[in-house]
C-alpha cells in the first residue's frame, strides 16, 4: 500500500501524488464508499498497480476541511483582492479572515494589481497592524511574486476570492509554465461565468500544492457560537476580557470594552459594523439549528 495526497477527482478517475509520482486510481468497492467524501488534498492509501494506477482503500483523518472550496487538509488560505478592478471586496475579505480561522487555516491576505495604483489605500496596513500575513503583489511587474512563492513551499493552499482580482494571473506568475486560463474583467462579466471552474490541486515545484478557484463574492460564514465569533477578530479577541460581562457580544452592553475601544476610534468602524453584520448571520443561523 502506498499513502499520497488527492489532487483531483474526476469521471470516476482519482489522481494521487506519491513520491513525486502521480497515480491514476479508482476507488475500491463503490458501495463502501457512499455518503463518504473524497476531496482534494484528502491524504489516502492505495494499492498500486502497473502503470501508475491504483485502486484507493482508504482516506486518512483530515486536520482541516474547508467548504468553498471544497478541499481538505489545507494550510493556508489565500486571500486576493484588486486594488484596482473590481475593488477590494472589504466585507468579503473580513468574511474569508473569519471563515478560514474558523477552520483552523491561516489566512495570507494578498492585495494584487499594486502595479495600476500610486497608494495603496489607508485600509491595507491595517490589516498588518491586526497581525496578518499582508502581501502587496503585481502579476505584471511580479512585485511580492518572489514572496509569495515562499509563502506557498511545502504547503497546501487555495486561493480566494473575486472574479477577476487575478488568482489565475498570479500562479501563473509563480509558476511560469502553468498557463491557467485569465480573461479580463470586463469579458467576464459579458461572459458572465467564471475562467477557472474545477478545483484541482496544482503541484508546484518546491513541494507547493495549490488550488486555484473560481472567484465568488457569496460565502455564508460556517456555524458557530455567538460568542465566538468575536475571537475571529483579533482586535476584539484582544480588548474582551475587558468588557463588564463575561458573555458581552459587544453589541450595546454597559460597561463593553469593544465599543469603548470603537469610540476611541482604537477599532476600524468598518471591521465593527462587519463584525455586527456577521453576529446577526450568526445568530440567525444559530435558530435554525
Ligand atoms: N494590471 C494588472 N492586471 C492584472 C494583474 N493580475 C491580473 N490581472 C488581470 O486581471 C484580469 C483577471 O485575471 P484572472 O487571473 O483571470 O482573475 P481570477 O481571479 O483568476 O478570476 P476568476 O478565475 O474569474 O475567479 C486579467 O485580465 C489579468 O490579466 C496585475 O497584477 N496587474
Ligand atoms: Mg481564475
Ligand atoms: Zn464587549
């Protein structure tokens, strides 16, 4: 029996990298297998066979699933927006920061396209000034392309988020070679449906595995507490053990050491007024369970 990672599944064809070897495999035994998920990045064991092929027996404990995309035990969520076109998407980029906590993966907030703006904008250092992993990154001039690279070694990682904000371009640029398929902006919205559509995990040298992603701007936040989804902001994480109550969800309590901190103007308005629209979803979900 071999153990390797999942790249794609596809028309019942499952391909495995072993050893820098990829195996084309099936699944032993459909029946055992329904209701049971097989996803990119899914460690497994297989029986190997002549040619490269296998038949897989089993899919080993996952440490990490994530739902859009659908791929497991990944590291790190990358999360792309554009300073240029389309804009930074902030609401979808504190959605992704908390989805991908929630998960257990780390988030690396890439802002592409720095080569059509002169200044990146008030907002970019503050997500640093959070302790993000922040990069500034340009698929044509390859600025932060040398960083990311390093940032993707030896990893599992997706990238996230909207249509056109360059995913493609930037692991092309990593990647020379790779050719992915990029359209503009305007042609994919005459188009109105995405260049990259199937999730795959794309091996890269330096023992990199990378999921490209269709771009998407809907992502509903993964169950939770109420109360916790303060700890998924780490400005807030920080000031509550300050707040008069123990269970405060820094709404309109007395004595709320968050708000007190908002009105300082110590936490970004903007992060506060996602953090109450998240708590409402949140809470909401929350009934229907
Ligand atoms: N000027 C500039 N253009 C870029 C940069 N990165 C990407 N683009 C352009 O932006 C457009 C969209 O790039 P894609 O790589 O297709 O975007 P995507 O995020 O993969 O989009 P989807 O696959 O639809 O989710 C293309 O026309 C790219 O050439 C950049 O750093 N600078
Ligand atoms: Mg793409
Ligand atoms: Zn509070």
């Amino acid at each position: 029996m071999l153990e390797g990672i999942l790249l794609r599944g596809r028309g019942g064809f499952y391909d495995v990298q072993s050893n820098g070897d990829i195996w084309r495999c099936t699944l032993r035994g459909k029946h055992r297998w329904f209701g049971r998920e097989i996803l990119p990045g899914d460690r497994v064991r297989f029986q190997p066979l002549p040619g490269q092929q296998g038949t897989i027996e089993e899919v080993l404990p996952r440490q990490t699933r994530l739902v859009r995309p659908a791929v497991a035990n990944v590291r790190q969520v990358i999360v792309v927006m554009s300073l240029a076109l389309p804009p930074v998407n902030w609401l979808l980029l504190d959605r992704l920061l908390v989805t991908a906590e929630a998960a257990g993966v780390a988030p690396v907030i890439v802002f592409n396209k720095v080569d059509l703006v002169t200044d990146a904008g008030p907002l970019v250092p503050l997500y640093r000034d959070l302790g993000y992993s922040v990069m500034l990154t340009s698929a044509v001039t390859l600025v932060g392309i040398e960083q990311l690279r390093h940032a993707l070694q030896h990893n599992i990682s997706v990238f996230a988020g909207p249509s056109g904000v360059g995913k493609s371009s930037l692991l092309n640029a990593v990647q020379p070679g790779l050719r992915l398929k990029t359209a503009a902006v305007s042609e994919k919205i005459a188009r109105g449906r995405h260049t990259t559509r199937h999730v795959e995990l794309l091996p890269l040298p330096g023992g990199a595995l990378v999921a490209d992603t269709p771009g998407f701007t809907q992502l509903t936040l993964p169950a939770m507490k109420r109360e916790e989804l303060a700890y998924f902001f780490p400005e807030m994480a920080a000031r509550a053990s300050g707040c008069r109550f123990t269970n405060c969800l820094h709404q309109a309590e007395p004595g709320c050491a968050v708000r007190q901190a908002v009105e300082a103007g110590e936490i970004n308005r903007q992060r506060y007024a996602h953090y109450l629209e998240f708590l409402e979803e949140v809470m909401q979900a929350e009934r229907r369970y």
